[in-house]
C-alpha cells in the first residue's frame, strides 16, 4: 500500500511540474519579452513612466518610504531604479522624499508607541543586540552608521526613536548620511544605459558576491563597522548625548537580554 502510494504521489508531483513549466514557458513568451524590449530603451521606459503623469513620483517615492519601514527591497535598487527613470537628479530627489519620509515616520512611531511596536516590525532578538551595540552613543555615531555601507541604517531609525535623542535632529543627521549612498545608486541607474553589455557580467558577478558576503557574515561585519564608528568617534572625543534604550517608554517591554537572536 505504501509503495502504490508514494506512486502516485510521484505521478501527481510530476503532472503538476509539467503543468508548472508549460504556464512558466507561456508566461515567458507572453510576458517577457515585450516587458524586455521596453525595459532596454531608456527612452521608451521614461515616456511610459510620463505617461503616468503624478502617479509615478508618489509611486517612486511611496516605495522609498515602503522600504524604510517594512524593507521589503533593499533600498539600493530603488535608487537605482528612480535613477533609470526620472535620471540623476530627479532620480536623487525622489529617492531622498522618499527616505525622509519614511525615516520620520520609523522614528516618530517608534517614538510615540514604543517598544511593543517596533517588536511588530523588527524581530525582537535583533533589536535587542542592537540597543547592546548602540547603548550610550550619541548623534555622531549614528550620522557615521548612516554615512558607512553596510549596516542596517532601517533599522536604526527606530533604535533613534526608542532612544532619548531629539528626533528632528536627528532626521537631518540621517538625511545628509544617507545622501552619498543615494547619490551612487541613482548615478549606477542614470548610466547603466551606457555600460556595456559585457561589463554587466562582472558587475553582476561582484555585486552577487559582495551581497552573499554579507549575508553569510552579517554579524561579524557588523561588529566591525561598530567597532571602527567607535573608534572614529573616540578620536573625535564628542559626547554622548544618547540614555540607555532600556531606560524608553516605561510602558513598554525592555530589551531581553537573555534572548537568543532571532536573526
């Protein structure tokens, strides 16, 4: 009876891959390569977007705010998207509405509601070692956190927020820190019209390989971008301005120290 069954489990499995493939192949010659041919004229893409009129920017901008709050995609290839539609500087400007909102909005909720809240959106183990790594340091150091690649700037907009430190403030800091990054991203969009299609494979190659570094090693390059900020600002002998984050929002839950990190 056994054997009939994984039988026909493996029958249906295999109808069902069949099927699969056919509606991928039908999708991919529907879909495709018209999506292709318009996506690889710069032009044609931009005169589509126009067509938009005013719902492109809100969109441009929404999924900037979108992402700082929820990071459904990393905020990089939103850059470099409104850098291919809208250019360089336009491109740069929706992108920069786009975070400020956002960035006032993780910092001011996590403000106003609290740890509780915050714990909704971000797993309550990784802000907990990120109130340990940030614990007393003031607005020079998280200005550096948002100036250096590589560190989840997101995150600490609502590690901000649960701090004593004055918001708006601290929006401009995260303002001007995040600027150069944008600027990047929205400069690789603008011209990745112009780069030849050659380069791209190293590219790819390099980005792909940077990104799966970090991943596999996030904690430990973490740490040392804490460390080196750390350093950075001990040199600079500025003051720490910021209170322990257990010391927010009374009604809330403290940091749990004894948690495993629920990365």
């Amino acid at each position: 009876m056994k054997s009939r069954f994984d039988s026909r489990r493996t029958i249906v499995a295999i109808v069902l891959g069949v099927l699969a493939g056919a509606m991928l192949l039908w999708a991919i010659w529907r879909w495709y390569w018209p999506l292709s041919d318009l996506i690889s004229n710069q032009d044609r893409l931009r005169d589509w977007v126009r067509g938009l009129g005013p719902w492109g920017p809100v969109v441009s901008i929404g999924l900037n705010t979108a992402q700082v709050i929820v990071a459904p995609i990393p905020g990089q290839f939103v850059g470099v998207m409104n850098g291919y539609l809208y250019g360089l500087w336009l491109g740069t400007f929706y992108s920069m509405i786009g975070l400020l909102i956002g960035t006032a909005l993780a910092m001011g909720l996590a403000r106003k509601l609290g740890r509780p809240f915050v714990e909704r959106l971000v797993k309550p183990g990784l802000l907990a070692r990120w109130d340990r790594l940030t614990e007393h340091q003031g607005p020079w150091f998280f200005f550096l956190v948002y100036l250096i690649p590589g560190l989840p700037d997101d995150l600490i907009c609502f590690v901000i927020g649960l701090s004593r430190l004055p918001i708006g403030h601290m929006i401009a800091l995260a303002m001007v820190g995040r600027l150069p990054g944008v600027f990047v991203s929205c400069w690789v969009g603008a011209y990745a019209a112009d780069i030849p299609l050659w380069m791209w494979i190293p590219l790819s190659i390099g980005a792909g390989a940077i990104a799966w570094l970090l991943w596999r090693y996030r904690t430990p390059i973490e740490h040392a971008l804490v460390r080196f900020i750390q350093r950075l600002v001990h040199m600079r002998g500025g003051p720490s301005l910021a209170r322990p984050h257990s010391e927010m929002h009374s009604h809330s839950t403290p940091p749990q120290e004894n948690r495993p990190d629920a990365e």
